[in-house]
C-alpha cells in the first residue's frame, strides 16, 4: 500500500533513487550507442537489445519519477516539512511491471544473442527463457496492486515457480554451451550469472518488505530504493559487463581488430 | 460511446496498457534504427518504412495517452477512487483512426519492400493493396464515432469488404511471388501473413465489443485494451518479424556479409 504521509527525508530519498536510475539507465544508453561500432558486427545484437533495455527502463523511470511528484504534496506553508498524498493522483506501481515485461526476457536474449551460439541453440535456449520470464512478472502484478497480504504472498510464491525455472536453465543447461567460449569469455559469463542471481534476488526482496513487521511508510521507501538500485544492476551495470564480454570476443575472433582496438602493450600482453 | 464512469482498476488498466504501447513502439523504432546498417542496403526501403510506421503509432499513442489522462478525472476526496469523465475533455478515439489512416497502408509497403521483388510486380501489388488499406480505414471512421449500434454494424460490414480484398491479395496472388523467395524466407513470410491475419482480426472484435451484451465500461476497457494488443502486434512484433527476414535474405545474398555478421559456428551451420 502507498503510505499516507511521508516524511520530508522519505521523500527526498525516493526522489533522489529515482533520478539517480534515470540518469543511469540514459547515459548507459548513450555510451553503448556510442561504443557500438567498437565490437565486431555479429556482437552487435547483443548490444543493440542492451540499448533497447536500458532506453525502455530509462523512458519508464522518468513516467515513475513523474507520478511519484505528483502522487504526494507538502504541507509547506506553516507545516511540518512532511508530504501526503495528493488528492486525485495516486502513484502507480504498475509502470515497473509495464518495464519489466518488456524488459525482463529482453534481458535474457541479451544474454543468449552475446554467446552467438548456432541459432538452433539460441532459439531452443530462448524458448524456454522468454516465456518464463514473462510468466514471472505477470503473476507478480495482482500480488503487487493487492493490499492483501495473503494475496501478496501468494502470487509472490506462483511467480517463483518460473524464476526457479530460469535459473535452472542458466545454471545446469547454459553450462554445457559456456565450456566452448573463450576461458576469459567464460569467467566473466559466470560472474554474469551471479550478478543476475545476485540483482534479481533483490526484487522479491523488495516484493516481500510489506509481510515483515516494518512500518508503512519506511517498508515502502525500502522497497521504491530496492526496486531502483535492483534496476541499475541488473539492467545498466549488466549491459557493461555484456559489452566486456562482446569485447574480448571480438578481439579473440579478429587480431587485427584488437591490434587497432588495443595499446601495443595490451596486445603484447594478450598473446 | 465513453462509459461515464471507469472503477480504479478500469482506468489503470487503460493506463497502463496505452503507456506499453509507447514503450513498444518507440523502441521497436529505436531498435530498428541502430539495426539498420546490418542488413544489406537493399533490405533498408522496408526497414525504413517499419521505422517510421512504429514512430508514427509511437506519436498518437502519446496524443492518445494524454487524451485519456484529461478525459477522466477522479473523486478522490472522500471519494470511491474512481474515475468519471472530466467536463469540457472528451477522449479522442480519432487519433487512433489518423494513425491507422497513416500507418496500414505503410505496413503493406513495409511487406512488399522487404520481398525486393521486380518493382513492376511490387507496383502491382501496391496499387491494390494501398487504396484498399485506406478505404477499410475511412469505412469503419463514422460507425466507431457513432453512438448507434446500427451505423456501427453497417460501416463495420462495409470496412470488411476491402480488408477482404487485402487478404485475397496477400494470400492469393501474393502466393505465386512467394515461391521464388528462400525455403527459410518462405516459412517466415507465410507467418508473417498470419500474423498480420491474426492481428488485423483483433480491430473488428474490438470494433463490434459494444455491439455485443457487455456492460458499457468494461467493453469500452476491452476496447481499448483490444486495439492497444492489436497495435503492438501489427507494427511492433511485425517490424521485428519484417527486420528477421531481411536479415536472412542479406545472409544469402552475401556469404561475406554473412561472415561478418554471424559467428564462426553460425556460417557452418548455414553451408
């Protein structure tokens, strides 16, 4: 539920995370447009959907940001500092899900399209990812806009079912296609995965915050500040790391590429 | 007719849907934008079309968007939470009509630009196929501003009859041209027909919604929940799908772009 009143530094703590998402997810953009043609064509894709991601996030932020200054008014005149809900604008919550539906299993296809596995195995890997992954959000969404706790439990509990699943598919069935990457490619593509464990772990975290015994107001800002920082890393802190991997793919796939890309002492170093 | 009252639940539905359908678009274009050097320039005519038909529908969705955040307004003070229709804004439904009147004829262009037939068969094809899109766009108009069913029923009956014509067009004559195109193209086109099938049936069903016995908000909701999906599957799914062939038939085209663009595995698997 949306707290009634929140206090001056409540506000300003969710108002900061917001811009501070907001400026990532764009710059994230724009660095990667920038950067793009500095990896070989055939990683391209991958970092295309990168850029789609973060530019999605970034455009759903700034919806978020603007609902949220709306959502609550301050008393300033003679008052406390505090802010209450504005009458006739209620925040919604439901732009995050917009977000990550379309963001989410792009996600995944980031993932999938920089290993530029045969496509018969990217397909067969994004068959079972994708649609799991947009079962996932869409049994949170009814928990999410439920005040009811049991409700909330409940659908949080279904929508684990298909993030189980993805893990599974990561972690046992990815493995055996990482075992022919680049040992450089396959140390990073491990710590990927973990970082998504570790990114995507924080969103039912935050989802859960309102069934522990923390109060109103602060269970909520907790949770706001969970979804962004959980946001920055699993989108924008991700797509960097991807674009690594696309990197020292594409220098083990063309020397001459590297020699152009590198200083002469990291070329020296790399062979 | 706009429903004099939308429940909370209605109105965020609403919302949120036609907030997807900006994501969708103006991020299929931006994808499609930063994908485009990586097919071979004579793919580009479609891919140029997609472009601008996605940014096009990207534009009214927002008209549309804040049409609809002016035309209800919510009693909050003490209030149900919910929405009733705000004096002196009514909500524009004919934004989504100068959208179509613009981008269904662009989506055909789109479908035979990506075939790069002999351009005396794609004029052919055109002739037929842009008239007839502008036609069943300007028929159905005056039955969906229209609050009698009966003009509804009767301009819904006579817009079918050049979408008929279309679908005649695209799967009897368009057939013959189909067999010279790759095996891999082939199958993607022929889905491609069913897509656009399948999509364009969605906007007669939700054409005929207030026709039927549901209750006037929630088939005014359906509505526009219908047009919303219909909207992201004919232009966004579909520019992706029309970005997919192109990117096969470069490949075939052009073993050294195929080389270029395609891991090492990837071209094997393709000789």
């Amino acid at each position: 539920m949306i707290p009634d009143i929140l206090s001056h530094g409540q506000y300003e703590t969710v108002y900061n995370f917001l811009s501070l998402v907001i400026a990532s997810q764009l710059f994230t953009a724009v660095f990667l447009v920038i950067a793009l043609p500095r990896i070989l064509p055939r990683y391209r894709q991958a970092i295309t959907v990168a850029i789609v991601v973060c530019g999605i996030a970034a455009y759903h932020y700034f919806r978020i940001f603007d609902s949220f200054k709306a959502a609550f008014v301050t008393d300033a005149v003679g008052g406390t500092g505090d802010y209450s809900q504005a009458v006739g604008a209620g925040f919604n919550e439901g732009y995050r899900y917009v977000d990550w539906l379309l963001t989410v299993p792009l996600l995944l296809v980031e993932l999938v399209a920089v290993l530029a596995l045969v496509r018969s195995v990217q397909s067969a890997l994004l068959r079972r990812l994708v649609p799991a992954a947009a079962l996932m959000i869409i049994l949170g969404y009814p928990g999410e806009i439920s005040g009811d706790n049991g409700l909330r439990g409940l659908f949080g509990l279904l929508s684990t079912i298909p993030f189980a699943y993805i893990l599974f598919v990561l972690f046992v069935q990815l493995s055996k296609s990482l075992d022919q990457q680049p040992s450089g490619v396959r140390r990073i593509l491990s710590q990927l995965r973990f970082l998504l464990l570790l990114s995507w772990g924080v969103y039912p975290i935050a989802y859960l915050l309102p069934l522990l015994n923390i109060s109103g107001a602060d269970a909520w800002v907790f949770k706001q500040v969970g979804y962004s920082v959980a946001d920055i890393l699993a989108k924008a802190v991700y797509a960097v790391i991807i674009y690594q991997v696309a990197r020292i793919k594409s220098f083990d796939d063309d020397p001459a590429f590297a020699r152009d890309e590198l200083s002469r002492d990291e070329v020296a170093t790399r062979s």
